[in-house]
C-alpha cells in the first residue's frame, strides 16, 4: 500500500526545493552553487538521488563533483529526488538560460500535461507513449526513444514497468501504481548515449578489501542504503582521496555507475517530470512542475 502521507511531505519539500533552484538559476548561479541551494533543502528530509543540473546535449545523470563549477547554457534541466521513509518523488523541470530553445521546452512540459491526462487504470503504456510522440511531430521535435518514466516502489527508484516517450512498449497502468512520467525532447535525432563521465553511484555489493573502503561502504549504507549517491557528498565526507577508493569498490561490482547521459547528436534536450499516484479515476499528480 502506498503511502500518500509520506509522499504529500516529499512532495512540499520538492516543490520548495525546485523553486529555489529556478530562482537560482535566474540569478546567474553556477551549477553547483544551484545544486547546494537544492540540496539544502532536500536534506530536511532525505535525497532519493543527487539533483542532476545538465545542460544542453547532457540528459542526465550530471552532477557537480565537489568544488567543480560551470556556468550554465541552453536548455537547463533539474531534476530532484525527495523521499520520506522511502516514498519518493521525482520531479524535473526545464529552463531555457538562452531564451533560445523554447519550442523544446513546451513541447516537454506540453507532453507532460497531455500523457497526465491519459493515465488512468487500464491504460497501456504504448498508449501514454503514443500521446507524448504526437505531441513532439507537433511541436517539430523528437522523443527521447531510450529514456522515459518508470514505476516507483518504497526505496525502489526504478521499480518495474518502464513508461516509453514512443508508441512502443508492453503492459497496462494499474490503479495504486506510483509511476515517474518524464518525456524527454530534443532537436537532434531522438536517443542518448553514455559518456565517459561519472559522477552518480549506487551501492550493490557490500565488499570491500580495505578498512578506508569498508568505512566508505558503511557511511553509503547507513546515508544513503542503495538509492543513488553523488560522488560529491562521499568527497565532502572524506576528502578527494576517496576517488581511488570509490573506483575500486566499482571495478569490486560493490558500486554500480551511473555514465552520464548526453545528445547523440550533441543537441538540445528539454525534460519535465513529475511522479503521479494512479486512482480510480486517474493520475494524481504529486509535485506541480507547471506551477512553481
């Protein structure tokens, strides 16, 4: 059974944490000086992933390491994660710095709206994606064809079913599911790949060869259990050294990684998300993104 209470209290806290960012933003702050303003927030109650601020042809899965700042360009993407006792929002928006790429970004936050609309029990999820591909021909851009939603569990990011950003895809929404719907546009030709670059961890295996690693270990599970981490928070806990020990663990399998996500055409990309709780009469949003 979900609970609603819990992720009522996520939710308050991810709109406060969203609106902070965007006025952030608006002030000219670099991305981590942003991330911090968020996290701040977010840490009243408990991170379900580090906030991503990616830029650009970066999708996701970018966040600062530690005393690592850019400026930020085009289409800005922040996307956070709250839960309270392992009930998790996620929640993205989108803001266009360059006052260039606004089709992108409406398109998204339009598609947003429209697959909302669409969910209610019995609904198969080609049908969701169908309704946010027709909204990208509209607009004159494409879907992300490899990212999209995803179904939520207690302290389950990912938790099953994923929700497709195209008419493709198996399976039927269900009353009580807790579903992330996050359609992802872009002007280049509609998929990501992985970059060289990580900087976002999780804890797999609870191996370590060395007592600084197992101290390492012990801090991520008791901080963070297996929900994403950032390799920041580790180096603000231990200092920079940690990276070689960061890197063992995951060659170790007992971290897993997470590349960052980008373009493959090196083209904009706008993302607005937000979870939604689905009853009998349809899908509850939980965090308003089109109001903040």
């Amino acid at each position: 059974m979900v609970d609603l209470a819990a992720l009522r209290k996520a939710a308050k806290v991810h709109e406060r944490a969203l609106k902070a960012g965007i006025d952030a933003i608006a002030e000219g702050k670099t991305d981590l000086e942003v991330v911090e303003i968020v996290e701040r927030i977010v840490f009243s109650e408990k991170p379900a992933f580090p906030t991503n601020i990616c830029c650009e042809h970066v999708a996701a899965h970018y966040t600062p390491d530690a005393g690592v700042r850019k400026e930020l360009s085009g289409l800005v993407k922040l996307d956070v994660g709250v839960h309270v006792n392992g009930w998790i929002t996620d929640a993205a928006v989108t803001i266009d710095v360059d006052g260039r790429w606004k089709q992108i970004l409406e398109a998204s936050r339009e598609a947003l709206r429209r697959a909302i609309d669409t969910i209610r029990p019995g609904v198969r999820l080609s049908d969701v994606g169908r309704v946010i591909w027709e909204t990208a021909k509209e607009y004159g851009v494409k879907p992300i064809r490899n990212l999209g939603g995803h179904q939520i569990g207690r302290y389950a990011l990912h938790a099953g079913l994923f929700v497709p950003n195209v008419p493709e895809g198996s399976g039927q929404i269900k009353e009580g599911m807790l579903l992330a719907i996050e359609p992802f546009m872009t002007n280049g030709d509609g998929y990501v790949r992985e970059g060289n670059t990580v900087h976002i961890f999780s804890l797999s295996e609870e191996r370590a060869r060395t007592p600084f690693a197992k101290q390492i270990i012990e801090y991520i599970r008791e901080n963070f259990g297996r929900l994403p981490f950032a390799l920041r928070w580790i180096e603000n806990e231990f200092g920079q050294q940690v990276r070689l020990a960061i890197y063992e663990l995951v060659r170790m399998g007992s971290l897993r990684q997470y590349p960052v996500l980008l373009e493959r055409k090196g083209c904009q990309v706008a993302q607005f998300e937000t979870t939604v709780y689905v009853d009998k009469d349809g899908a509850q949003p939980l965090v308003d993104v089109f109001n903040i």
